[in-house]
C-alpha cells in the first residue's frame, strides 16, 4: 500500500513538473499559463485568443497558411475588414477597398461627364426618353425614341438600362460614340457626342387633361430643384386641377436643404428632420416662412425601392404632416448620414455618424441581412401597387404606368355610374 | 534500504524531474506552433508573402485594431461588443474563400452542425451539401469571373456560379424519409420561396445570346426577364435555405424538390431525429465515425472472418475517429494521403499499428458516402483489402477543420483533399469511388 502511494505521488510530481516546463515561457514573461496552449496539448482545436484582435489574427493566419489554396494576403485582409463594417447590419457603414475607394471619390467630386439625354429600358439596347435641349447629344443629332444600341462598338441589345448608363457616362471631354436606331433611317447611325458636365433639369411636368391631374416628376434634390418646382408647378397650375401627382421614384435624394426649401411651399415652422449624433447634441431642420403656396388640390407621391434619401424626407414630411398620400413600393430606407475616412493605403471606410428622424414616421432606417439583402426600413406607402412587369411601362405615361394609374384614381375616383333619375 | 539504493533513486528522481521539465517546455513549443502564434507566424509569413511592392502593408491585426477604433469613435451609435466585430471579420474572410466547404455559421447553425455529427438532427432529418454543378474545385481556383455587365439580378446570381442544394443523406425514418425524400434531390423552392441558381441565369444569358443572332424573339427573351425578376423578388439565397431545412424542431415546410425525372412537392413537418449509432448485426456493421466507434469496431469483428460494413448516410464522421477504426481494420502501411493546391508536399495516411490479420471486408457504399467516410471506403479498398459493393460514393474527400469561436458560432475551412493514392495524377475532386 504505501509503495502504491509513493508511485502515485512522484507520478503527481513529476506531472507538476511537465507543467512547470510546459508553462515556463509564461511564468518568464509574469503571465498565468496559457490554456489555449494546454489546450492544444490536448488536441482540442480552438479558434480564441485572449482579445478580439487575436481571435481576428489567429483565424487571419489559419486561413491564409492552413486553406487547401492559396489565399491572397491583401485580399483576405480586406475581405475581413468588410465583414468587421458589415457587423453593424448598417449597409451604409461599410469598407471600402482602394479601388472602389477611388471610384467613389471620382463620382462624389462629380468630374462625371454626361450626353445629355435621359434613357429608358429598351430591349435593342438604351431609349432615349429625353433629350437636354443644351447637351451634347441633342447638337450631336440624337432625338428622343431614338435607341441605343451599341456603345463603343460593342452592342448592348438585351442588357439591362442600369449597366448601359456607366458606359455612356465618362470623363468630362471624353468622346462616346454610340449606334443608334433612328426612326426613319435603314441601318443605325454612328454618333460620337462629347461627354459635358450637365446640369440636367430635376423637374418635369406634364397635364393629363383627361383625368385632369398635374404629373410633376422630380428626378433629384439639387440646387435649381426648388425653383424649377415653382416654375413648373405655375404651369400646371394654369390649367384646372383636380390633384397633383409628384414622381420621387428612382428619385437618389440631393441636398437636404433643397428637400426643406420645397417643404417650405407646404408648411411653415415645422420640423422635416431632427438628426441624431452619437456625441454631439441633436440637429434639426424646419421649414421657414413666407414662401407658402395654397394647394388647394390633393396630393399623391410616387415613390419605390429606389427614392432615397431627401426624396424620403421630402415624401415622409408630406406623409406626416397630412399633405400627400405615398403610392407605390416601400422606399429606400437611407435615413443616415455617412462620413467617408481615407485610410492609409487608399482605402478609405464608410461610417454613419448621424441618424434622420422624421417629424411622425418612427426611425425608417434599412436593414439588411449579412448577405446584404433587404430586411426592413423605407417608408411604407400609404397605397400599395407594383409597378407592373410588362417591359413596356413608360413612367409618367397614364397608358402604361399602373403606378401612376393607382395615383390618379385615388386623387380623382372615376365617377360611379348612377342611375340616372328622370 | 542502504545508502546507495537511496541516493540511486533519488538521484534518478531528481533527474527524470529535469527531464520532465524540459519535455514540457518542448511540448509547450510544439503546441505553440499548433496553435500559429499570431504575433511571431505574422512577420515570418509577412516576408514570405512579401507582395507587390507599390501598396502600404499595414499588418492585418494592426488594421484590424485600426478599424474597430474608428468605428468605436464615429459610429452613430455605441460599439461596445468588439467580439461581434472579430467574428463579423473572420465570417467576411471565409466567406471570402467562395467555397461551399468552408462555410462560417453563427451559434445556432454551428451547434446544429456539430448535433448532426453526433447524430442528432433536427429539421427535416436530412444532410445537405452545396453543388456547384459539375465544377471541380480547379476550375473555381481558375477564377472564372463573372461579367462585369451582369444586371443586378444577374449579379445576385453570378457573383459566383451559385450552387444548388442538394441532399447527401437522409436520416432512416426521420421527417424527410417518411416524406420519401432521396439522396441526390435539389431543393427547388420552400413555402413559395424560389431557391436562387444560376441555372436559369445561363439559360437567360443564352436566349440574350440568341437574340442577338436574331434566332430568339423578343418575347421568349421578355419571359425569361419576367420570370426571373419575379422569382429573384422573393428568392431565398442557399444558405439560408439549408437553415430552413437543417433547423427547427417544429413547423412544417412546403418543399419542391427537383428529382430525378420532374418536380415533387412535399409538405414535411420538422421534428428531432437520430441517426442510428453504431450497429453490428451478426457480421454487418453501421459504422459512424465518431469516438466511441474503433473500440466497438474492434469487438464487433473479432473472430470473425468476414465482415460487411454499410457505410451509407455517412457524411459528417470525424477524421480522427476514421484513422481509428483504420488502425483496427487494417494491417499497417501507408494508404494515400492529403494533397492541397499550394505548394507543399502531402500527408501521407499511415496506418502505424494496424490489423495484421484482417477479416475479409466487404463495403457498402452510394451517393452518401462521404467525406472521411469516403476516405475510409478509399482507403480500405486501395490495398485490396476491402472489396467495395452497392454504387458510386459522394465525392466529397475535403478534409474540413472545425473551429469553433468564443461566442459559440465557428466554421469550416477545408485545409486538404484526401487521395487513395499518392502521385503524380492531377487532383480531381468530382466524381467518387466505384
């Protein structure tokens, strides 16, 4: 028996002594010993570390020396500094690499140059739907219903309108040449149009006499915006009008003081937005006096996925303060404002440092999944419609634009038919 | 005891305790070099790697530390949890690697996955696997991009060649086999929801193609347009798919399956199940390979002359587990090896014991035999000494490692292929046993 304890005890020793030896590079730096590496003795494969940064470190290194391929040092590196920005769940706070960095500064200085011409879907390529009497398209020949059909020698028949436009767009006094069908010519016609800087009209408005409804379409929030509306809406209102369609669909939003300037025209003194900092005391915008306008007709604002930013605030304040009723698909949802950090090699990060809070409408703020897909947030119309699949809806046009269509029957319910009385 | 045999003793004491603590201290560096230390592994694979010379290197950790900094300062509202941050960064970087293999999961889909390798499945009762077509894993490590003109839709689809869903085993009596569900079924589309593919995007870009030779009409290709929008509206990405699928003891699902020869639709109610454990029955065993497995492997085929081994729905053994039933079943020697595609030489897979006199081995094996399970069936039948019946394995011989993260999600990465034989042959990954 006591031979049995004396084995079981040097065993003890000699075991406390394999973890002095174990531990001794810890005891010489004055750490506790590690128990990821006594872990690790034991066979148990753990990806943590002490701080987060290590975690982040140590699966960093496991990828890029145990992966069954090669991995690219920098972009793995990046890779996890985009999946640390998208955390958040906020799809505006985001990494941006040197590259896209680079892009986005490009199109934020706006040295983008244009033709002049708004275009719409067409399955030969791009439709002309407008054409900026001032731009360069319009000296170069091109006419609105003409098609594009090939950019720089290659055809883009078939593709979608939003992979047409960046082709077209480009260094201002840059030369595109573009093929385009023109009504009344046998083949298509070569043109070469000098991109410009062009300021393009934001509103657009067109009578329906039939339904007897102004259609105003406001393509963006930017400086001329609010005196194009007045203009613009002085020419509607030269006609009788039962109610006033204004179009915010694809509408990216602008200038926030251009959103409060119009507001202006609705009410006075009250508050479009309040943002919210983290550290510093909340900021607010309110309409100013002396520039109302009488309505005195109803109001219906289209909007979709795509009406963003200003345009939302522009609509939510309308929506709140009793002015409009919102027609169409839920918005955007950009209810933040972003801060743009350049890093040290070229990429730069994308962070919101403020939040918009609109005068009634809880937080309205999109929320995306890890995947980056639509979650929740915009603006919820107060009438529903999809915009019909058909490929031939034209916007604005009361023949094919359902959405539209849904707006003026709610401004303008078509007469029931009544028996008539004798 | 005399004086001599005392000081003999102690003399041997004191110096196996010398011994001992110099072990440790050499065990303690072999663990270290395990573990990848981040801050010395760091410089050393920084000159290794030493890349383009025109960018800034800002170390990864330092970049990192940079990063989360930042965003504690500017961010609109507080960052407290810098863990969610770390964990946000290791799911980009995997998820990075666009490989279906190795896959990131939060805490709920990690335990799951880890549940299932001890056989316990919730869900319909099934495994899942995601099929990249017929594409090995050279020509995704060719790099085929997708064009830069994709539309959005199109891009929801071809960032990469989307896969499909597919199932590789199905619990005996489970949810899903009541269903009569099968391996080698694709899920089309759960409760209405369209399960993104690019299949339908490469028929779009044909018809595109075909316009344009003016041998389409315009209104096939508006169809075409239509419908993909319309599914794309409400389409569920494969990942989280499986999670409908894999996840959740209760609620019921609707599933359209793509089956051999036309769709089928069931409705399944979800439900716990178990795959059956160990099993030996006379001289047939089911054989997972988890720990308990070589000790009762070992009983099972004792005095026995013959065995036959099912090594069916057999897809999320453990390898080291394998190795173990390897060592019981077969005499020593080297039996193929893992390869990877960098540039380092491959691990053999030696069997150091072994099974000198092994009994006759016969294996059952299909479509859902994989991943170590597969290695085994390999492995085994390399040297003859297993003969291999019933059909073609999965084709899935990843060997994933397991790294499970402090706040309980974790991921996969795959660190090696398993090949029976080791040569000179190029590594394909598709296509299994027979």
């Amino acid at each position: 028996m006591k031979s049995v304890g004396r084995i079981l005890s040097y065993s003890a020793i000699l075991a406390i002594c394999f973890l002095f030896g174990f531990s001794w590079q810890d005891i010489q730096q004055g750490k506790a010993p590690s128990t990821h590496a006594i872990g690790a003795l034991f066979g148990v494969r753990s990806g943590s570390a002490a701080t987060p940064e290590e975690e982040f470190q140590h699966a960093y290194y496991e990828i890029l020396t145990d992966y069954v391929k090669p991995v690219d040092k920098a972009d793995l590196k990046y890779a996890g500094m985009e999946g640390l920005m998208a955390s958040l769940g906020d799809p505006h706070t985001m990494f941006m690499r040197p590259k896209l960095a680079e892009a986005f500064n490009d199109e934020t200085r706006a040295n983008f140059g244009g033709v002049g011409a708004r275009l719409g879907t067409d399955p030969m390529g791009a439709k002309v739907v407008v054409v900026f009497e001032e731009g360069p398209a319009y000296a170069a020949g091109i006419r609105a219903g003409n098609i594009v059909t090939a950019v720089e020698g290659k055809s883009v028949a078939g593709r979608d309108i939003d992979t047409i436009v960046p082709l077209i767009k480009g260094k201002e006094g840059t030369v595109v040449h573009l093929l385009v069908i023109q009504a009344g010519k046998e083949k298509p016609v070569p043109i070469a149009v000098k991109r410009a800087r062009i300021i393009a009209p934001t509103v657009d408005t067109k009578y329906l006499a039939e339904s007897q409804i102004g259609y105003m379409s406001i393509a963006s929030f930017s400086e001329p915006t609010a005196q194009q509306f007045d203009h613009e809406l002085k020419k509607l209102e030269a006609h009788p009008l039962k109610g006033l369609v204004i179009d915010l669909r694809e509408n990216p939003g602008g200038l926030l003081e251009t959103a409060v300037d119009m507001l202006s025209r609705f009410f006075e003194n009250k508050l479009v937005v309040k943002m919210k900092f983290r550290d510093h005391p909340d900021e607010s915008a309110t309409t100013y006096p002396g520039v109302l306008h009488d309505f005195n007709y109803p109001i219906a604002v289209l909007m979709n996925e795509d009406s963003a930013s200003a345009a939302e605030i522009f609509a939510g304040c309308l929506h709140d303060y009793g002015r409009a009723k919102l027609v169409g698909t839920h918005s955007y949802g950009k209810a933040s404002v972003q801060n743009v950090f350049p890093l040290i090699d070229k990429s730069s990060a994308k962070i919101t440092i403020a939040k918009y809070f609109l005068p009634v409408t809880p937080f309205f703020g999109r929320k995306a999944d890890p995947y980056g897909a639509y979650v929740s947030g915009g603006l919820e119309p107060d009438l529903k419609v999809e915009l019909s699949t058909s490929s031939d809806v034209v916007f604005g046009d009361p023949k094919t634009d359902n959405q539209l269509q849904a707006a003026i029957h709610l401004l303008n319910p078509p007469t029931p038919v009544v028996a008539k009385r004798q | 005891m005399s004086y001599t045999k005392k000081s003999i003793v102690s003399a041997t004491g004191v110096i196996s305790a010398i011994v001992v603590v110099i072990g440790g201290m050499m065990a303690r560096q072999e663990a270290d070099l395990g573990l990848v230390h981040p801050t010395t592994s760091g410089t050393s694979i920084d000159r290794l790697l030493a890349s383009r010379s025109d960018d800034v290197n800002v170390p990864a950790g330092d970049y990192f530390y940079e990063l989360s900094q930042k965003l504690k300062k500017e961010y609109v509202e507080a960052v407290s949890d810098d863990q969610k941050l770390a964990v946000g960064a290791i799911r980009g970087m995997v998820s990075s690697l666009q490989d279906p293999q190795s896959l990131f999961m939060d805490k709920a889909q990690f335990q799951a996955f880890l549940n299932a390798r001890e056989g316990k499945f919730e869900g319909i009762g099934a495994d899942f696997d995601l099929v990249i077509g017929t594409k090995g894993i050279q020509a995704e490590a060719a790099g085929e991009a997708p064009p830069s003109d994709a539309t959005a839709e199109e891009a929801l689809v071809m960032i990469r060649d989307i896969p499909r869903l597919q199932v590789v085993s199905v619990v005996p009596g489970g949810p899903a086999d009541k269903a009569k569900v099968q391996v080698g079924d694709t899920v089309y589309s759960i409760d209405g929801h369209w399960v993104v593919n690019s299949d339908l995007i490469k028929k779009f870009r044909a018809a595109q193609k075909s316009f344009i030779a003016k041998k389409t009409p315009l209104s096939e290709l508006n169809i075409l347009r239509n419908e993909i929008r319309s599914k794309a509206e409400h389409a569920l990405m494969p990942l989280k798919a499986k999670d409908l699928l894999f996840m959740g003891k209760s609620g019921a699902v609707t599933v359209v399956w793509d089956h051999a020869g036309g769709q089928r639709t069931t409705k399944i109610v979800k439900a716990a199940s178990a795959m059956p454990g160990f099993e030996a029955n006379g001289s047939r065993i089911l054989l997972p390979f988890t720990p308990a497995s070589a000790g009762l492997l070992k009983q099972a085929i004792a005095r026995k002359s013959a065995v036959t081994i099912d090594l069916r729905n057999n897809t999320l053994g453990d390898l080291s587990s394998m190795r173990q039933c390897l060592e019981v079943l077969v005499p020593k020697g080297q039996y193929g090896g893992f390869t990877t595609f960098r540039h380092d030489s491959p691990t053999p897979l030696v069997v150091h014991n072994g099974n000198s006199s092994p009994p006759k081995i016969t294996l059952i094996t299909d479509k859902s035999t994989r991943g170590v399970a597969e290695m085994f069936a390999m492995a085994a039948s390399s040297k003859g000494y297993a003969t291999l019946s019933g059909s073609e394995t999965g084709g899935d011989r990843d060997n994933r490692a397991i790294v499970k993260l402090p706040d309980g999600s974790g991921y996969t990465l795959v660190t090696s292929v398993y090949r029976p034989i080791l040569g000179g042959q190029k590594l394909v990954k598709k296509g299994g046993a027979k």
